[in-house]
C-alpha cells in the first residue's frame, strides 16, 4: 500500500505518533519522518472574534496590535469558510451600547482586511438612527464619516442630504460644524456620480419661493445678501457664526467653478443666469441664488488668499462683460443685478493685488464710450434695468453708479437715472451722489468697510498738514453728508480740533 503524501508540518519522531497510517500500515509499513499540518487553534470561532473586537472597544491600551491579531483572525476563518459576517454584527450590535464607538473601531478593522468579511454597508443595516450617529463620526474623524457616507443606500443618502441641505439653505439659522462636514462629503460624493451643475440645482431645489413676481423676488434676495456681505455690522452675532461655520462647504462649491478653478468648464456667473431665466420662464418657484453669492464671494476670497487673483482676473472679467451682455440681450433684471453684485464681489476682494475697482470696471464696461460692450439697443435696456434696480441698490453703490453716468451723453436717458438716484439717496437721508468724493473712497466704504473704518478715516482725522487742512475738512464734511461717517466718530473729530 503506498504512503500518505507527505503534506503536513509536524515532524513524527516515531511510527506510531501518526495513529492513522500506523493502522493503516498494520503496524509494519516503515515510513520515513513527515510533516503533520493541525490547524491553527481550531477552536477559534466567530463569537471568540467578536468579543476580542469588543474588548478592543473598551480597551484601547496597545490598540494597533489588538487590531492586527484580530484582523489575523478574521483572515484565517475566512478563508476557511468558517467567519459569518452576520454571526460577528449580530453578537456585536447586541453587547455594544456605543454605537459610535463600534462605528469608529468596526471601520478601523475593516480597513485592514485583506477579505471582504467585514463592509460598511454590511454594518449600517443593523444601525437604526444612523443620522445622529453619521454627525458624530464626523465631529470625531472626517475619515470614517465619509466612509459610511458612500455605504449608504441611495434613499437614505438623500434624505441625510435633504437635512443638512436646508439647513445649510437657512441663511439666519446655525448649523453644527459635523452637519456642514457630512453635507459636504455628501456633495463630493454627489459630484463623482451627476455633472455638478445637476448636483447644485438639487441643492437649489430644496429651498423654492413662490412669487408671482420673479424678477422682484430675486431683486430682494440680492439686496438682503449684499447686506450680508458689505454690511456685516447688520447682522447679528448667530448670523456672523452660522457664515463662518458653513464657509468650508461654501469654498467647495466654489472650486466646482471656472472662475475659480481654472481646469473647470462650469461658469458661475452663466450657470446662475441659467437659474434665473428658467425660474422666470416657468413662473413656477424661484431658487435662493443667494447660495450662488455665498459662493461667489467665497470663491474670490479664497482666489486672493491663494495670491492667484492677479492671474484669473482677466477671464473673470471677460465672463462678466459677456453675462452682463447675454442679461441685457434677455432684458431680465434680476439678471443684470446678480452679474453687478458679483462685479462688486470681485473687485472688493481682489482690489489690493489688481488695483481695479468696481467704479473702473463700471465705466469701463458700460459708460466709457470707447470700450462699452453697449450698442444702441442695449443701451435703452440698460438705463431701464438700472431705474428698476434702485430701490434695491445699497446707498453706496448707487453712488458709485450715479456719479459714473453722471454728464454721460451717449446712453440715452443716463440722466434720468441721475436724479432718480439722488431721489432715492435723499429718500435715504443721503444728500448726493457722491460728487465731492472720489471713485476709489466710494467704493472702499462699502467694498473695503473694515479698511475705510479702521484705517482710513483714523488718518483723515489726524490729517494736519496746514496747506491741507481745508481740502481735508472739505472731503470730511463730504464724507458726512453721505453718511460715510459714523457720528460717533465725526463728533469726536470735531471735539479734538476746537
């Protein structure tokens, strides 16, 4: 009879160490020394695994080598057919009361198989409330949320969004810093699976106004965010909060943009007409496009912080001469006004590095007869949509526009739209257009408040050089009129030189 292939470990010093070929051989075959594989600790179960994980949750004392034993362990019985997955979650999701404890460690092991024994999604369907749970994975590590984050169902991914997408949408309201993180990596996820211009509409889309007047409506919504934005001291302190806590989302959107992002194809300003012309046309909902200026502010921000500004300025500024033609072309204001806002934006932020201003940029574009983008059609619409605009512009800009058409001669009715200017600043206790005060100091005490406050006016006071004195009290008093000057600040100007 042959002999047993030699395939085991074990060297037999004598005949009778392996019983079975020792029968076999009734006692009297020879064999020479072989190798007897046993099983390694074949009394290891899936239980036995599970509750090595569980002392893990509570111990983490030398927490990498637990790890790495029970990743071992996992490895062997699966690949001898002998781990359940549901057996390990079963004993688990019943012994553990810190769910996000189990979360955290669960995906740590996980990450370090080798094997498919152990997902995610295997996990979140025991998980009842995976919500509340979701945003503490993300208030402790960013890492392990985003991970359950693309294991979940599509159905419940979208719920999760719906949440945290209104919340981000209530301008007034606070949002914890998890909640902005997990909507954030929900739209990263979003944008791998749908072009981002169909992931933004469906951010959009959760927050729709009904109005029978679309253009007004957006109108509105433009003027309240430009409050937000050049007038910061009108909001209260939760407002300022829920801003700067919702900025990390907001630099995201921005990045998805061209104007911002040099790879990308997708234009902000085009995509945000887009939004306003189907809205319009349809008649239906209008869209809170004041997430688009959020965005667009942000974006600008972050492009001068980078020290990249000097180097987009230009295709920045060729897409907003071209919107600001394609909104004419539709004789749409609320359109005309978005691209000015974010003129305004752009200029506000990159000023110090491009030294242009939105009163240049303004004249330039559309006043400066050599190089408007204007021709005679256009021209008419124009100074109707900035009429219309009015009751909606802030003193400052409105400013800005009037003293630029000021004497203008070659847009039509340019002085109509002065003095309904001056109108509407008297209305607002304004006593001019600005005549008396240059472009530039204009446009930094809206544009440039923080400075103009803090800096400028401080050295104006103190300004004494006396072939000056008089120019300099002349500019003041200007200033003053226009409401440029705090009073508090202008009474104590005025007690420090008597």
């Amino acid at each position: 009879m042959p002999k047993i292939p030699v395939t085991r470990q074990i060297l037999l010093k004598r005949l009778d160490q392996d019983n079975i070929q020792w029968a076999l051989t009734n006692h009297l075959e020879k064999i020479e020394h072989c190798n007897v594989h046993v099983p390694f600790n074949v009394t290891l179960t899936t239980i036995d695994i599970a509750k090595k994980f569980i002392k893990l949750m509570n111990n983490t004392n030398n927490k990498q080598a637990k790890i790495n034993e029970i990743v071992k362990d996992i490895e062997r019985l699966y690949n001898t057919v002998s781990f359940s997955t549901r057996t390990f979650i079963d004993y688990v999701i019943e012994q553990v009361s810190d769910m996000t404890s189990l979360l955290i460690t669960y995906y740590e092991v996980s990450v370090q198989l080798d094997v498919l024994a152990l997902s995610t999604r295997a996990l979140l369907t025991y998980i009842p409330q995976i919500d509340e749970l979701l945003c503490e994975l993300f208030y402790y590590q960013d890492k392990v949320g985003e991970a359950y984050v693309q294991a979940l169902d599509e159905k419940t991914l979208y719920e999760i969004f719906v949440l945290d997408g209104k919340q981000f949408l209530n301008w007034s309201g606070l949002m914890k810093e998890e909640n902005v993180r997990r909507l954030s990596c929900i739209l990263k996820y979003y944008a791998k699976t749908m072009k981002k211009d169909q992931c933004l509409n469906l951010l959009l889309r959760l927050q729709t106004i009904t109005t029978e007047d679309a253009n007004k409506c957006y109108l509105r919504l433009i003027e309240r965010a430009k409050e937000f934005i050049f007038v910061p001291n009108k909001l209260s302190t939760k407002q300022s909060d829920t801003f700067i806590i919702k900025s990390p989302a907001l630099r995201l959107l921005s990045t998805w943009f061209s104007e911002f992002e040099y790879d990308s194809t997708l234009k902000l300003s085009e995509f945000t007409l887009n939004v306003i012309f189907s809205s319009i046309k349809s008649n239906e909902h209008v869209f809170d496009i004041s997430l688009l200026l959020y965005v667009y502010n942000t974006g600008c921000k972050q492009l001068s912080l980078d020290g990249k500004d000097i180097t987009r300025i230009n295709d920045i500024i060729e897409i907003l001469n071209s919107a600001s033609i394609k909104s004419l072309e539709q004789d749409c204001s609320g359109a005309l006004a978005v691209i000015l806002t974010f003129a305004q934006l752009t200029f506000e932020q990159m000023l110090e590095t491009i030294g242009y201003t939105y009163a240049s940029w303004f004249q330039a574009t559309f006043v400066h007869a050599k190089t408007s983008i204007l021709n005679k059609k256009l021209s008419t619409v124009f100074i109707n949509i900035m009429q219309q605009l009015i009751p909606y512009e802030l003193t400052s800009v409105l400013q800005i526009h009037g003293k630029a058409l000021h004497g203008c001669f070659n847009i039509l009715n340019a002085d109509v739209y002065v003095s309904a200017a001056k109108k509407r600043l008297l209305e607002l206790g304004v006593d001019s257009t600005g005549e008396d005060v240059p472009h530039s100091l204009l446009s930094a005490s809206v544009f440039r408040r923080a400075w103009f406050m803090s800096t400028f006016l401080p050295k104006l006071f103190s300004w004494n050089d006396p072939n000056e004195i008089e120019a300099r009290d002349k500019l003041i008093e200007a200033l003053r009129k226009d409401k440029k000057i705090p009073d508090v600040m202008y009474r104590d100007f005025v007690q420090n030189i008597k």
